[in-house]
C-alpha cells in the first residue's frame, strides 16, 4: 500500500534551478550550466532517468523564452518530460520599482497584466494547466502609497487573468511576508491570497511556499486551513534558515516537512491536483544531484508520513492521551525509510542509489565538456 502511494508521487522541479544563482551580492558560475531552456529541460529529465517521480518542469517567462513553444513542448517530450507550471516575472523591469498590478500608474499595470496574459497563451501551447503567480509589490515607507487602492488594483489585475484562464487551467497565488517590500507587502500571507483566490472562484488557489512564514509559523496549520477549504493548490519546496533562502527542501527542519506530508496525505491533497513543486537555488552545490536529493527529501518525508498508524493516532486523540498520540508521530518520524524507497526503485528499475547512479552516468563531464561558449542561464537569465 505505501509503495503504491509512493509509486505514483510527481514532483515538479524548477527550470530556473538548473541555472547559474547566488546571493545578492555575487552568482557563481558553474561549468556545464544550461545556456538556454532546452538544455535546461535535458538536465531536469536526468533527475526524471534517475528518481522516477519528476515527470514535468516548471518555466519561467522570460527567463524560458523562444520562439516556439509548442517545439520546445515537443522537446521537452523528447527528453522524457512534459512542460509543468508556467511562472509569471513582474518584478524585474525598472518600470516595476514601485509595483506592478498595482502600481500607481496604469500605465505600468497595463504592461504587468499584458504579461499575465501572455503566460496564459503560452499555457496554451505547452499545454501546461497552471499559472503561478508572484508579485513583489508593496511599500517601503508609510504614506508611500494607499494601501487599500493596491488592493483594489490587485483584485482587478487577478479577476482579468481568472477570466483569461481555460477550463481546464488555474493559476495559484503566491504570498511572501516581506522583501523586497519592507513595510508592506501586497500579498504578505496566505489570508490574503486566500481571500484573494476565494471570491475569484475555484480556478484560483493559494501556493504554499515553505520558506515565506515568520518564524515559528505552523505551516502544516495552513496546509490543513487550505486544504478543509478546497484551496491549496500546490507548493513551492524550499528551506531556509533565516528569510527566503531557497535552500533544499528539508535541509533546515526535516520534521517540518514530514508534519506537512502528513496533513497532505491526511486532508486528500496527495493527488495530482495539488502540485508538489520544488523552488530552489544552487548556489554552491551541483545543480542536477541538488535537485535529485531535493526530490529524495520530498520522498522520505512523504514515506514517513503514509507510515503513521493513522488509527492508533486517532484513538489516542479521543482519549486525549496526548503522549500517545504524539508517539504515533514521533515512530513514523524516526522509521529508517530509506531501504523501503531503495526497495521500490529497483523495482520501478532504477537504480536504488538515485545520487551514486547520476555519479557514475557521466552525464556531468559531458555537458561541462559539451557547453562551451554562449552564455549561461542563471539569475535573470
């Protein structure tokens, strides 16, 4: 039973992982980097060859440019893999200083939704489903602008993309608490994109990323909140330590994401309809076996969570045995799983050692010796 749910797990990962990053203050080039989105979509379908459960990868515009999508669809096919969520970019221009949907200008707003929309058409010929939403808007000082009017204009911006939207496609709204707006930000928090995405209808949903929360917050909480309401619509799976440091997911606390799995799994949302995304930058280790072991990560917690005696849990919360509940946790927490995951990899026939075997393939010393000249994709790029 555990393996077949771990059988048919998908996790998304980044386009953008696979480029040069780094901090603000300087990004690291690496050799045998991606120079364009199809040697990116070539080194996503290596984590795919070699894990299994990575079957699609996201884009972002325009970092992900070209001229043909419906060709680079028809690559992405090719390599094993299939195009996943489109990501919009509103906060990269100079004319989206001081916002972009809800900038004081409509001029600029124009040009934010023109965007948006743009995104939409290009879900149209990759046949991608969803549209992921992210706006850095928000004020630095107070006064600087009417922070109700930035609703409003947000409001507006979302409702003419959910109208653009097909049948069969959604976007999800992201939420960040801070940075780079410092005293507010236009969509901070999970309340905000929910209310948002609730009055638009069920085509609009929240995306939980794991590293924008203060500190302390119970994320599993809003995982649970999201999905009691019919609205969590995926992740973006990271780690940090301090702010949104898009570190592998499970690096900073593995037992958070294990508490996360296990509201997922808990609340119906271990289906294809929640999108188990990765959102993550290399900057100082390997791009492809980051990802691998990001995925892994993902893996492990979700095994550890299906491990949960479910039903023990449940008679102790009624007796309100509070240590034996917490025992049910803590057991399938500290369960070893990593034999059970190398048991099902052979018998999917991959290899047991997704990291060893991505080592040993060579696929590295090709693309560094392969990718020479042009220039590399990376933060911008």
């Amino acid at each position: 039973m555990i393996k077949e749910e771990l059988r048919r797990q998908r996790i998304e990962t980044p386009s953008w992982a696979y480029g040069n990053s780094g901090t603000r203050f300087k990004v690291f080039a690496q050799k045998g980097v991606p120079r364009d989105p199809y040697e990116k979509l070539a080194d996503a379908a290596q984590v795919h060859r070699f894990t299994g459960v990575a079957p699609t990868v996201a884009l972002h515009i325009p970092w992900d440019k070209v001229d043909d999508y419906a060709g680079l669809a028809r690559h992405a096919a090719e390599q094993g893999v299939r195009i996943g969520a489109i990501n919009s970019n509103v906060f990269q221009d100079d004319d989206y200083m001081l916002g972009s949907v809800t900038h004081p200008d409509p001029v600029v707003r124009k040009k934010a939704l023109a965007h948006l929309i743009e995104c939409v058409d290009i879900m149209d010929q990759t046949g991608s489903d969803t549209l992921k939403l992210w706006f850095s808007d928000g004020t630095n000082y107070p006064g600087q602008d009417d922070i109700r009017a930035r609703q409003d204009r947000l409001a507006e911006a979302l409702a003419a993309v959910y109208e653009r939207l097909g049948d069969d496609q959604r976007f999800l709204l992201e939420y960040k608490l801070f940075e780079p707006a410092f005293y507010t930000t236009d969509v901070p928090d999970w309340g905000t994109a929910y209310a948002h995405c609730l009055k638009l209808g069920p085509k609009a949903q929240v995306v939980v990323d794991t590293g924008h929360h203060a500190p302390g917050t119970n994320i599993e909480f809003i995982v649970a909140f999201l999905l009691r309401e019919g609205k969590l619509g995926g992740f973006d799976f990271n780690s940090r330590f301090y702010a949104d440091d898009d570190l592998m997911v499970g690096a900073a606390d593995p037992f958070q994401l294990f508490r996360i799995m296990y509201e997922v799994i808990r609340g119906g949302g271990y289906t294809e309809d929640t999108a188990f995304m990765l959102d993550q930058c290399h900057n100082i280790e390997p791009k492809i076996p980051g990802q691998i072991r990001s995925v892994m990560n993902v893996q492990e917690a979700t095994a550890k969570a299906l491990l949960v005696d479910r039903e023990a849990l449940a008679a102790a919360q009624r007796a309100g045995d509070v240590l034996a509940a917490n025992a049910a946790f803590m057991d399938a927490y500290n369960t070893d799983v990593r034999p059970l995951l190398a048991e099902l990899r052979e018998e999917m026939g991959l290899d047991p050692d997704p990291m060893a075997a991505y080592a040993r393939s060579g696929y590295f010393d090709k693309i560094a010796t392969e990718r020479i000249g042009g220039a590399q994709a990376g933060w911008g790029a």
